[in-house]
C-alpha cells in the first residue's frame, strides 16, 4: 500500500521514473495499469549481469531491485 500511496503522489507532483514499491504489491499495480511484470531483480545482480562484462565495479545493495514491465 505505501507504494502505492508513494507512486500517485509522484505522479500529481512531476512524472515519476523511479518509484518505491514491496515487492509483492508491484505485480498487481502493474496489472492495473495493463502491464505485466517483466522481471525482477536485485541491483546486485543487475550489476553483475550489465556492468561487470565493461569492467566496471560499482558498489550495490542487494535489497534494492530494479523491475522491469512489459504490455
């Protein structure tokens, strides 16, 4: 719910492009917008898979994520 409470005030206040959700409410917000959960992972992992291949080592928390939705 707080994710959601979060995303609609950002959404009256400026377009939002990064937004907080519990990651049990994100699927359901998505579907009701007609979009569906593309993936879901952590930034961690995110890191390893995008940014180690360039050689780059950046500092990241496994308890963030980063989602992506598709139509």
């Amino acid at each position: 719910m707080l994710g959601r409470v979060l995303a609609d005030r950002l959404q009256r206040t400026r377009p939002a492009t990064r937004v907080l959700f519990m990651s049990a409410e994100l699927p359901g917000y998505l579907a009701e917008r007609g979009l569906r959960l593309a993936e879901d992972v952590s930034t961690r992992d995110a890191a390893a898979r995008y940014l180690a291949p360039l050689g780059r080592d950046e500092p990241t928390a496994a308890f963030y994520r980063v989602a992506v939705a598709d139509a």
